[in-house]
C-alpha cells in the first residue's frame, strides 16, 4: 500500500471484491447457466442445490503447502470414477 501511494495511486478498498463476493457471483452465474442448460435438454435436471450453502477458503503460508493442494487439485478428477455419487452418465 505505501508503494502504490508513494506512486500516486491508491487502493480502493471500499469497491475492491471479496472472496464470499466472488465466489456468491460464481455461483449465481453458473447456476443460472446450468438452469438454462437444463432448459434445452443439455444437462440434466436437479433436486435441490448445485452449490453446498457457504465455501471453505484457506490461506496457502508457503511452498510445501502450495505443492500439497496443487496436487490435490491436479489428480482430483481422475478419482472422479471412484466417487459415490459417480455414474457412469455423468463423466
């Protein structure tokens, strides 16, 4: 923050996102895309909500943690067939 007021330019933080902001606007878009898909015959219908009510964030402190969730994120998907709620019409 000092660098950028020392450069002559400020941060608004007042109209800056927060993470709850972003992640509300996600989901709202993507559920208002899936219900159009729903709609045409793309995708199939739901019961209840896509999203779970609230999300969990975490602050990744360093290398090893960050290697850790990367893993996480990057191998995830080819676990997808071993998931209870996996069916072979949802790949």
């Amino acid at each position: 923050m000092e660098l950028l007021a020392d450069m002559g330019l400020r941060a608004d933080m007042e109209s800056a996102p927060t993470v709850s902001g972003v992640v509300q606007a996600f989901k709202r878009y993507s559920t208002i895309e899936y219900i159009k898909m729903v709609k045409q015959g793309i995708l199939p219908s739901f019961d209840k909500h896509i999203w779970q009510r609230s999300f969990h964030d975490h602050i990744i402190r360093n290398e090893q943690a960050y290697q850790k969730i990367w893993e996480y994120i990057d191998t995830n998907p080819l676990k997808w067939e071993l998931d209870c709620f996996y069916t072979p019409d949802y790949k």
